[in-house]
C-alpha cells in the first residue's frame, strides 16, 4: 500500500528525467502538469465528490470524530498560520504570501482519503472504513473547501481575498456541486447503479496514481534554504497535528480505536489537492509539490516499521 505511493511517485521522477533526456523543456513539463491539474480539478473530482457524498456512512456515534477532526485541522491553520508570521518579522526571510499560503495549506491539510482510507481500513476493518469516510467527509472535505480555499484566495495571485469573492467562488466550484448533488441524490434515496458507483470508485483510485505521479513528473531539487522554511509546516503536519487529534480526543472521551484513527488520519502527508489549488488560485506549485513529496516520504518512514508489524 505504502509501496506503491513510492512508486508512482518514482515512476513520475523518472518520466520527468526521461523527458528532459529527450530535450522536453521544463516548461512544457509544467505545462503538462498544470492542464493535467486543470482537467482532474474541473472534470474528474466533481465525480468523486459525488461518489463520496452518496456513499458516505453517517451515525451519530461519528459526531466526536468530525469534532476532533475539525478543531485539529482548523488549530494547525492558527498554528502555523502563526508560525510563518514569527518567522517573517524575527528572521526577516520575506517568505511570499503565494509561498506562505501553499505552506498553510499543506500544513493542515492531510491525504485522508487515499491514504488514511486503506489503512485504516487495513488496521480496523470496515469500522476504520467508516471513521476514515468520517473524518473527512465531516471535516477534512468542508474545510478544504471553505476555509482552504479562503487561504488559497488571500494569499494567492489569482485574486485577492473579500468574503463577496470567497462565497463567488465557492459556489463556482464543481466539487462542489458534485457533494451537493451526492447529498440530495442519497437524501431522495434516488438509486444509483451499482456498476455506476463502482466506476466512480475505480476513477478515484485511478486519479490518486495520476496525481502521485505528477508529484513526481514535477519534483526538482529541495533547496537548503527552501527546506529550512519548510520544516515548520512538515513538523506541524506529521508531529504536531497527530498530538493535537489525540489531546481533543481524550478531552471529549474518544474510545480507544477511534482515537488511533483520528491520530494516524491527521498524521496524514499533505493533501495531494494542493497541487490543485496552487494551479486554480495561485499559490506556490512548487512549494506544494516539495511538501507533498517530502511528507510522503518522511511518513513513509516513520510507517514502514508500523506496517511490518501488522
């Protein structure tokens, strides 16, 4: 499971070296990766937005969950949203606000679905099924959308940041017309064909190695600098966010299982989505690509030995 995230990582680094061997310019590297980006974010996520909101699993004994999710997301914002200030005014680094922005992002935002999905349900079976869909369908999904994309449009180049624009957009957004129409669908018990929500599985999972893959397509070398700003927003999304879902938890009196599963959840790699919104609002491809990649590869890590025990 966690091999092959490394893999489609590899195999996109080295489609990207092969490319240049043939003369292919970076530019027209990027350019790949940016239409590819365009055509997943416009075309392909509405249809699993939809799938998820149709099939999502919901009781009220997952209330605590998307209540520990929610603070720990939203504290990680505040966080390193904080972080990055201080370290603008006492080390006068200038970070941009483009840059600024992908990092926030890329902080408090993990990959739950494609990653934290398959092992939870790994580790619990369908009850970790159930709070992986939890976490983030009640959490992870609507902030994305709402307070990610407020941070996408402050500190992007694509347009400024008003609550007028905020709420213009939003309602502009594919995604999320494919949740909204997931939700009625589901609440009208209209059926859905089975072969029809199972292609929409298969297009989800097909999608995730596209976008691994142009993770790799677009990595290029990790400056000394560039690291050392951000170590703040890895250390806040693998070690910070992880603590953070475990001390909610215990104040609200999670169970044991579901406390494991809001730990490993926020503990997820930054979210391969903010590839997408650094192309759609204009925040730092770059920097969203190099904190994809190094999250992913650290919590490979710091997992592998996990994985060898279970």
């Amino acid at each position: 499971m966690l091999g092959e995230i490394f893999l489609f990582i590899v195999l996109g680094l080295i489609i990207r070296c092969l490319l240049s061997f043939f003369n292919i310019s970076p530019e027209r590297i990027d350019f790949l990766r940016d239409k590819t980006n365009s055509f997943v974010f416009y075309f392909i996520i509405p249809l699993i937005c939809f799938k998820t909101a149709y099939t999502m699993p919901f009781s009220v004994s997952h209330l605590k969950i998307s209540i520990v999710a929610n603070l720990t997301i939203l504290s990680c914002v505040a966080i390193s949203w904080f972080i990055y200030k201080k370290i603008n005014k006492v080390m006068s680094l200038s970070i941009q606000p483009e840059v600024m922005g992908s990092l926030i992002i890329c902080a408090s935002f993990g990959n739950v679905l494609y990653v934290g999905l398959p092992i939870l349900t790994k580790l619990y079976g369908e009850q970790g099924m159930s709070y992986a869909f939890t976490y983030d369908f009640l959490a992870s999904t609507p902030l994305t959308w709402t307070v990610g994309i407020a941070i996408c449009m402050k500190y992007g180049k694509a347009q400024s940041f008003t609550l007028k624009n905020s709420i213009q957009t939003l309602i502009k957004i594919p995604p999320i017309w494919g949740m909204i129409i997931g939700l009625i669908v589901r609440e009208l018990i209209i059926p859905v064909p089975d072969i029809l929500v199972n292609f929409l599985k298969d297009i989800s999972i097909f999608v995730t190695y596209i976008m691994l893959t142009i993770v790799g397509l677009s990595i290029k070398a990790v400056s000394p600098k560039k690291l050392t700003i951000c170590s703040p927003a890895i250390a806040v999304k693998l070690i910070v966010s992880p603590l953070l879902a475990y001390s909610f938890g215990k104040i609200i009196g999670l169970p044991q299982i579901p406390l494991n599963s809001c730990m490993i959840d926020a503990g997820m790699p930054s979210m391969l989505l903010s590839m997408i919104f650094a192309t759609a609002f204009g925040t730092d491809m770059r920097t969203s690509i190099e904190m994809i990649f190094l999250t992913t590869a650290i919590f490979l890590v710091l997992f592998s030995g996990y994985f060898l025990v279970f």
